[in-house]
C-alpha cells in the first residue's frame, strides 16, 4: 500500500461529499454533519449492511459503506419509488441499493486511485450483513468518516492492505 501517492485527507473528504451529494439529491435523505477523520483509527464499526468494493491501484484498500437499518431501508423506498416488488425480494433490493450507491461514490473518486495515471480495477461489490467491530491489528490500516443523516448513520471505511482480509473483511494473517 503506498499512502504517500494518494492524499487520504482529500480522497476522505471526496468521498464524505459525494456521499452527501448522492443522499440529498437521489436518496432524498438530509444530512446532519459529517465527521472526517485524516489519521488511521484502531476501530471500525460495521453496522446493519455493509458493501464493500476492492480497489487494486496506488491505494489497494478495500472501500466499505456501512449503513444503520433506518438509513438503508430509507434510500431503498426512495430508490424504488413507484417499484412493486415481493416483499422476500427486500434484502436483494436493500443490497442493490447499497452496492449501487458505493459504485456511483467511489466512482466518482477514481482520480485520487491513480495519481499517476497508473492501471486501477475494481472488484464487483460485495455486501455483508453483520453488525460487528473490527479491532485493528499489526500491518493493517484503518481509515474511517461517519455521514450522519436525519434517518441513521452511515460510515465510511477504507481498509487496508486489501491482501490482508477476505471478502468478508476476516483478518487473514489474524486467523480469524
């Protein structure tokens, strides 16, 4: 992971706006403040339903959104405005709204993933449904900003090295 190539404080705060961006004018869903953080924490709180996107390039970071139930559900009605569906089919659509968000934010970040113009992929999203913390350990990075809105809180992950976790963000080398 070289962190020397990408500015963290600018691509955290391009993330937080476009966050704030997306959940006004598509999601409809006010946001209240926005708490940026610029230095690795030792903590990460997953909530309710997180999705989570790789990023192979300078950064080679997992990016995780991780949204509180009353959040998720809220973009999930306006997302579907007008939309029948079964009601089994819920937790399929709170995924699609999830990883179609992270898709269209971190998106819009790609310039911060390769500063010099270098190859950047990005792994299709995946989405884990467990609310738990996660402790940092030796060799891992942990970056975190909270969006908070008028329906709950979603955070913002970035989570490194990408080799050292699975896809569901279990620590490799940690045994867990």
């Amino acid at each position: 992971m070289q962190e020397q190539s990408v500015n963290i404080k600018d691509l955290m705060q391009s993330l937080a706006q476009g966050t704030q961006s997306f959940l006004q004018s598509e999601a409809g869903v006010s946001v209240t403040g926005i708490d940026c953080r610029y230095e690795p924490v030792n903590t990460l709180k997953l909530s309710y339903l997180t999705s989570l996107i790789s990023v192979n390039s300078s950064i080679n970071m997992f990016f995780a959104f991780s949204f509180e139930k009353d959040l998720i559900f809220s973009i999930l009605r306006q997302m579907t405005q007008g939309l029948d569906y079964p009601e089994e089919e819920t937790p399929d659509y709170l995924e699609s709204a999830a990883t179609e968000m992270l898709n269209i934010v971190v998106g819009n970040t790609a310039e911060f993933f390769a500063p010099g113009g270098e190859r950047v992929t990005f792994s299709p999203p995946i989405v884990i449904q467990e609310a738990r913390n996660m402790i940092r350990t030796q060799g891992t990075t942990f970056y975190s900003s909270v969006v908070q809105t008028s329906k709950g809180n979603l955070y913002i992950h970035l989570i490194g090295p990408r080799q050292l976790f699975d896809e569901q963000l279990n620590n490799l080398e940690a045994g867990s």
